[in-house]
C-alpha cells in the first residue's frame, strides 16, 4: 500500500517561484492545509459550489488549490485569485467540517497574500477600498460626516436630482441599484442621540459595552437605539465606550490583516477601561471578527490576555437576553392592523456559523404573541450580501440572492428579518428587484416596535 | 495536454463549457477522499446526457485516452484518482430524477443526482431508499453505484446492489447498454445489473439508473448498552441475530474510540468500558416495542453493564450523538485520517477488534475501531500525520496485518468502500490467482484498451502476504 499512496501527481511542478507564490507558502497555515482530509462534506455547504457545481468553487476546491499552491503544483495565476476572491467568507462549511479546519482563517491568509501583490481590481473596487478601508471606516467621525453627507444628499433633493438627471447610469447597475435602497443616513450617532450610558430597569443583571458598528451606526442609528433599549428593559446596564472604532472585520477578510489588528487593539483597550461583563452586537458581520479577536491577536504577546479577555464576553444581543436576560413581553402592534403578521428570518451567516447562534433570533421571534413566525428555508444560506461581495462580485451575489427571494416567496411572510446591516441591505435589494411589498426589517426594531415595556 | 485534434473533437461534443483543461481544474480533480493521494487529469469534462458521455468514449476510444467518471469524489479506496491521466468525466450536470413510478415502486435517475437529495425526494412522496453511507449530503447515486456503497441501514435493509434493477450504461467502446427494468425477477442470461454494481467505474461508464423503493417503516425506537468485556458485546451481536431479530441499525464502539469520543463530544462516557452497541429498530409499532425489549433483555443477560432505552425522538438523538460523533472526533485528532473497512463474520466481531487492538500495539500506531457490528463491517481508523513518512509506513504495515487476519477469520479487505487504487495490492488475497484471473477476463471483455479507471481493482502485483506471527 506504501507504494500506492505515496503516488504524487507527476506533471505540472513549478521550479521557480512567483512572488505570490512565495508569500502564500509564507502566510498559509500548513497544519491547517493537511487537516482537510477532502471527505467533501463541506461541498453541499457551500453557496459557490451549489450555485455552480464546480469543484473549484467548493471549500475543498479551494483549500487544494492553496496547498498545491503551498505545494508548488501550481502556480497562482489570475484564475486562482479570481476563485479566492469568489469565495463569500460565509464560512458555512466549517460547521459542515468534520477535522474542524479553520477554513476562514485560511482564505483571509491566501487573500491577505493576494492583496499585497494584486494588479487586477477594477478601478472602482481599488479606489472604493483605499478610501473606506483606510480613510474612512477606521475613523468613526469620517464615518459621521459621511453620515451628514449622505443624509443631506437624500433629503436636500439632491438625491431626486441625481436619480432624474440620470447620473446613476455612469455607476456599475447593481451599485446604483444600491443607492435606490440604502436607508436614510445620519450624521449622529446612537451617542449623540441618547447619551452613552444608561440604567438597568428593575433589577441589574451585568453591564454591557455596546459595540454600536461604523455602518451600523451610521445607516442604522435608530436599531442601535433600540438595542440599547431592549438591553435595559432585559435587565442591564448599557454603557457605550466612546473610543470605540469600527471592528476591522472588512479589512480582515479583505486581506488587510494589519489594520484589522489596529482597530482590535483600540476597542480592546475602549471596553476594558469600560468594565464591562458583556460585549454585545446587533450586526453579526461585527460580532464574528469580535469574538475571533483573540486569533486575530494570537501572535501579539502583549495583547494576547487582553483579546481573550473581550472575545469570550462579546454576544449577539439575542444571545445576550435568551441567555442571561429577562425576556421582555414582546405583542403584535396596534400599527399591524387586523392582517395576520407572519415574519421569516434570514440568518446571518457570521451569526450562524461563526458567532454559531442560530437558536436565540428564532426563540425571541417565537415569543411575539400574535405574530406567526414561519421558518425560511435554507435560512442558513448565504443571501450573496457576505460583507462587500455584492459590490465586488455583483452576478455571483445577484444569482443567490434570486434563489433567497424565490424561498422568500415560498413562505408567505410579511416581514422578512435578519440580523445583520449587510444581510438586510441585501434583502432590501432583493425585495426591490422583485417588485414585493414584504418590509425588510432587523430583528431588534421589529421587536422594539413590538416591546411591552415595563413601568 | 491532450492533443489538439482531441480537444477541438471533446469542445466539439460537449461545447465550451463541457470541457475545461485549466490549471485549476486539473488540480481539483487531482484527488478524492482518499488521504495522500493525488494526479492530474489532462481535462475535465461534464457532460450533459448520455449521448455527450457516448461520444465522449467514442473520441477517447479512437485516441486510446483514459477515462475516470465520477460524482462528488468522496470515495476512500481512491478510486477516482486520474493515476494515469486522461480525461476525468463530472457526473454533477445529469442529476435529474427522471420519473418515480407509483404503480411499480422504482424511480429512474440519473447517476450525478445527489444521494441525500434523492432520499429526501422519495420520503417526500410516503417511500424509502434504505443505502445511507456517511457520505449520502454530498455523494451521488451514480458514485454509490460504481462503489456498492453500504451504510447504517445495510443489515436490515441490505446495501446500493440490492435496490438497483436496472442500468442503462456506455462502454469502452462508446456504444449505449441497457441492463435489467423495473423488473423484480429477470434471470434473461447473466444479470449485467449486478455485475456493474462496484465495478468502480472499470467496465462502463453508468448513465441511468433504475432503483427499487420500498414503504417506510412506521415507527423507530433507539437503545445503548454498554459493556465492560468485548466478548459480552459481540455475543449479544450474536444472540440477537440467533433470536431471529434484524435490527435496522447494530453499531459499535470499541474502548479507544469511547475514550476519544468522550473527550471530544464530553459525553460523561463511562471509560472503563470495552464496547458500546448502539440498536435501534423500525417496523410496525407494536413490533418495534416488543423486538426493543427483548433486545435489552438479551443485553442484560449477557451482561451488559448499563442499557438504556430512549423513550423520545430527542432521548435518541442523544444516543445517537457517540457513534455520529465517531468520525468528526477521529478526525480532529491527528491531521490525516485514514478509515478502512475491514469485514468479517458478523461471529468473528470480538476476534476481530482484538486482533486490530494487538496489530495497533505491535506497530505502534494509534487505531480505533467502530462500524457495523450487525453485517461483521468494522471501520479500523488510523489517526496519523501525511508528513510523517515513517510513520506512515507502520500504518501501511498494520493495515496490510489487518487485512490478512480479516481474510483468516473468514472475513474480506472491503465491506463497503471498495478496493480501487489503495486495497488493488490485497485483491489477490481475498479472491485468489484463478479469481483475479476470472475478473481480468471480463475486464478485457468489458474494457480491451483498459481505457475505462485504469490502475484500479487489478494492481501490478499483489503484496506478499503477511505472516501473521503472535510474538
């Protein structure tokens, strides 16, 4: 048999090294390599290889094409960056895994390669991510005067003037389409609004550090508003560090792994000087690189203790009031009217597969009395939004996004919810493009519009 | 590289995107489930019905180009390997379910439709199609086909052979075969049905299949024992079987996966324990309760140290929950994991576990054993590192030692994964010289050029055989 297993492929070495090459044998966690055992289990998992039925396209496609890569079977040409840029990051395949490979972390190891010797984004991806990635998402002021712009953008006119004198046409279809959807923007944030700290009602169960999100605290200032409020009513104590800044999680699965540390270091350093006994999200894009900061940080020494310390606390707030908190009473709203409310849910992946919290959403969204909740299926799956995949890769995201509203459809529901600012956006695109009436809605505002509060 | 005359012949068959040759590709068809095995394929094509997959052989039949077809790739014996390059042929595009007859239970697919996919499709319409390997999310009917797969279910229900009636097929040649129909008795000359089943794709390449489906069982009851002597529990194997019970399911955990299990699952297993047997039963209700308690009555009488019998769906999931986690804890462990299929007896179940348990220690490699206790179909997994060439080496040599004291307890190389390139070697030992020579008779029949999975089932030459030696 000895013979037999060793038989390796026979063609196709390469003797000398690209630069890409060289950095990906650098940077690709070879242990991680070898643990795949390509039983394929993951292949049904994946949006990519089921949209497209291409082994390339699966997990375990990809992971063979880094190690014989890594292995020097072949070298990356532009096809190879082209399939890890293909990839969603939904990172569904690593609950799938049976050897427990780290699969996130190698794709964010391969494009973190990639993007240090890359020539081939277009000219709007390269200019869009200097500009956010570097200038703008780091700096959550710069994210508020973009706020302010874009909230006098669409309320001065100019965005009617934009839409009527055909502007929108210059910009790539699906990033115009985009712009129809976006929600009205802010220029203040949930701090300005209410202050960054309050009081438990009735009884203190812990205090909790609300990571409020750059975007999310921009485009979706009121669900933080409301996160803060179903947090008190739960029982807890709110607090809003200032200092925080946005999670590094676009920049980390970006292949820009070292601000994405930056910006770890600096909310560390926010929530611990806040004390806090949890750390909770309402944007499951957020909370999976929150609770993997302690990886992120795992070769920095001095910080190691530190992400550990804030990884283990972070949680979704619906985690956050099943588990520890008092349920609030949540009833149908007078607003509802007579007409039967039935929600569905779409999972964020990050949630689902990273934050792995797929019970706690359905749990609140059982306990709405007089309002039917009816499960989406495949939920789990990926809805093409995946971070800023539906910018960059707009007809792979637009063919999952059709099958996600043809399930959608299935389902008769009223509202569709999610839990995450990207995913909602992306429902919003899809309930557009289909022409439904169905409001898109995050899970925390349906159920604030929803809460019974205390006196 | 295929020759251009090839190629412009291949794209002309199967269009541009039927066909890829890219370096990316190749190198996602390099490999299957098997650990440490990998060639390139010279290209790749997915054909979308059989008259593509016709002409297809007839083009490589002309040039004498290999052949590999396949579905998902998840087989363990590497039997989809591309060892001598050639055109490796993707089942994924000829998946649909092409009718279900209601009047005579079958359903005829075609062979790239997804195992899990169908079953879910045939229980949707108040029908069942027992083979359930592992695999059954991501393997295809035509891959469970060409392997014979088997699975939790095979005791009872028997494996992928004895639901397939009828196959249409392409050979070597590029002619189309039909064999069999939704015929339940057919002795029409020698059955072809049968032979194609696990031929592991070396005599045709399989197009359509047509499967038997029979009624689902009405209701299904889970039980554990646990036992601190091996022999207690391969008795009670034995009792069962002698008290005419066939439970759907017997399966079985030997100590060291009990131990690994736990520390993976944290299951608060007992460790002391020397095997686990997982039972569960379906039938008609009254059945089904009555066979449960006389099977905790056969285990208490042969001493089991604790039984318990799940009173709710949930009480035996979590039963379930030590033998599904077998594989994922194996898994975890080491980063390669090889899982072989070593069968016996269904008798011979504690000579076997103690004879993997001696050839382990005598080599010093880390294998645990769980499988089928019910069929005699043990799964000995190797927990082991690719990098380590010694050490794989002593793997090699304990697997080969299994296999030859397998074959002296009455028993096979293979029960349910197949022989392809990795147990080819071994062949000879369970079916012997005049055996081999028989099969290579119809392999020339079927196969002239040998252009069909070449370097599978017949290896250059066998292994010497092992001595066992007790020392």
């Amino acid at each position: 048999m000895a013979e037999n297993r060793q038989q390796s492929a026979g063609t196709g070495t390469i003797t000398k090294l690209n630069p890409l090459a060289e950095k990906l044998q650098l940077r690709l966690d070879e242990d991680q390599l070898t643990n795949c055992m390509r039983c394929g289990f993951c292949l049904p998992a994946c949006p990519t290889f089921r949209e497209t039925g291409i082994e390339a396209e699966s997990p375990r496609g990809r992971i063979a094409l880094m190690k014989a890569v890594a292995d020097g079977l072949m070298d990356p040409d532009a096809a190879f960056e082209e399939q890890m840029n293909h990839c969603l990051g939904c990172r569904a395949c690593e609950p799938a895994c049976p050897a427990d490979v780290k699969y996130g972390q190698l794709i964010e190891q391969a494009r973190d390669a990639i993007e240090d010797h890359t020539t081939s984004h277009r000219w709007w991806v390269k200019g869009l991510r200097k500009t956010m990635f570097r200038g703008v998402f780091p700096k959550q002021e710069r994210m508020q005067l973009l706020g302010r712009a874009m909230s006098l953008y669409q309320r001065s006119g100019l965005q009617r003037l934009a839409r009527g004198s055909g502007l929108m046409k210059l910009l790539p279809s699906h990033l115009a389409e985009m712009e129809a959807i976006l929600p009205p923007a802010s220029g203040q944030g949930v701090i300005e609004r209410i202050g960054d700290r309050h009081r438990a009602k009735g009884e203190r169960i812990g205090t909790v550090g609300l990571f409020r999100g750059c975007i999310m605290d921009v485009m979706f200032t009121d669900t933080n508003v409301k996160t803060v409020e179903l947090l008190t009513e739960a029982g807890f104590d709110v607090v809003i560090p200032k200092a925080q800044q946005c999670c590094g999680a676009l920049h980390a699965h970006s292949g820009e792994p070292e601000e994405a540390r930056s910006l770890a270091r600096g909310n560390i350093e926010a929530f611990k000087q806040a004390g806090v006994d949890y750390i909770a999200t309402n944007a499951g894009g957020c909370g999976a690189i929150l609770v993997e900061y302690d990886h992120l940080l795992h070769e920095d020494y001095k910080w190691e203790a530190d992400a550990k310390w804030f990884a283990s606390r972070v949680m979704d707030i619906s985690d956050l009031l099943v588990r520890y908190g008092r349920i609030p009473r949540f009833l149908e709203s007078a607003a509802d009217g007579d007409k039967q409310v039935r929600i569905t849910y779409q999972d964020s992946c990050h949630l689902r597969n990273v934050m792995r919290s797929a019970d706690a959403p359905r749990t609140l969204m059982r306990q709405i009395e007089g309002v039917a909740y009816v499960e989406l299926p495949e939920a789990d799956r990926c809805c093409g939004s995946a971070g800023i995949y539906n910018i960059t890769q707009p007809e792979m995201a637009a063919s999952l996004l059709e099958g996600k509203m043809a399930q959608v459809e299935t389902t008769g529901a009223t509202h569709v919810l999610t839990s995450n600012p990207g995913c909602l956006l992306q429902m919003k695109l899809g309930e557009h493009r289909c022409g439904g009436s169905r409001q898109v809605e995050h899970l925390v505002d349906f159920l604030h519009e929803r809460l019974v509060k205390q006196l | 590289m295929l020759k251009a005359e090839v190629r412009d012949a291949l794209i002309a068959v199967l269009g541009t995107n039927g066909y890829k040759d890219d370096s990316q590709t190749l190198v996602t068809h390099s490999y299957d489930g098997t650990p440490m095995l990998q060639a390139l394929p010279d290209a790749v094509v997915y054909p979308a019905d059989t008259a593509q997959v016709a002409a297809v052989m007839k083009v490589l039949h002309e040039h004498r180009i290999p052949l590999v077809s396949r579905g998902s790739g998840t087989n363990l014996c590497g039997g989809t390997v591309p060892v001598q390059g050639g055109v490796v042929m993707v089942m994924h595009r000829m998946n649909r379910i092409l009718e279900v007859d209601l009047e005579n239970l079958t359903a005829t697919v075609q062979p790239g439709l997804i195992t899990k996919q169908f079953i879910t499709h045939v229980e949707s319409l108040g029908l069942f199609y027992p083979p359930d390997p592992s695999s059954m999310a991501i393997s295809t009917i035509g891959g469970n086909i060409a392997e014979c797969s088997g699975g939790l279910r095979g005791l009872k229900y028997g494996t992928t052979k004895d639901y397939v009636i009828g196959l249409e097929a392409v050979l070597a040649s590029g002619e189309i075969i039909r064999t069999g129909g939704k015929l339940m008795k057919d002795v029409a000359g020698y059955d072809l049905t049968k032979l194609l089943v696990g031929s592991e794709g070396t005599l045709a390449v399989i197009t359509e299949a047509t499967l038997k489906l029979i009624p689902p069982p009405k209701a299904k009851k889970t039980m554990l024992a646990m036992y601190s002597d091996l022999y207690d529990a391969a008795r009670t194997v034995s009792k069962i079987i002698e008290n005419r019970i066939i439970p759907a399911t017997l399966e079985f955990l030997d100590n060291p996966t009990i131990r690994v299990v736990d520390e993976f699952a944290g299951l608060g297993l007992p460790l002391d324990m020397a095997a686990i047997l997982l039972i569960e039963q379906d039938g008609e209700p009254e059945l089904v309760e009555r066979d449960i308690a006389l099977m905790a009555s056969i285990c208490r009488n042969e001493h089991a140290d604790r039984v318990t019998v799940a009173e709710d769906a949930a009480e035996a999931l979590k039963l379930l929950t030590a033998r599904r986690s077998a594989f994922t804890a194996l898994a975890r462990l080491r980063p390669t994991t090889i899982l072989e299929d070593a069968t016996v007896p269904r008798s011979k179940i504690a000579d076997m576990v103690l004879e993997i348990n001696r050839i382990a220690a005598k080599y010093e490699v880390n294998i645990c054993t769980f499988g089928h206790a019910g069929d005699g179909n043990l799964h000995p997994t190797a927990t082991t590192d690719a990098r380590n060439p010694e050490e794989i080496h002593r793997v090699e040599e304990a697997f080969a030692e299994i296999f030859e004291a397998a074959i002296a307890l009455g028993g096979t190389i293979t029960g349910e994964h197949g022989v392809g390139l990795v147990k080819a070697p071994y062949l000879e030992w369970k079916v012997g010289v005049e055996g081999m020579a028989l099969m290579q008779g119809i392999k020339n029949t079927f196969d002239p050029h040998h252009l069909l999975n070449p370097g599978k089932l017949f290896a250059k030459s066998a292994r010497r055989r092992v001595v066992i030696d007790r020392g």
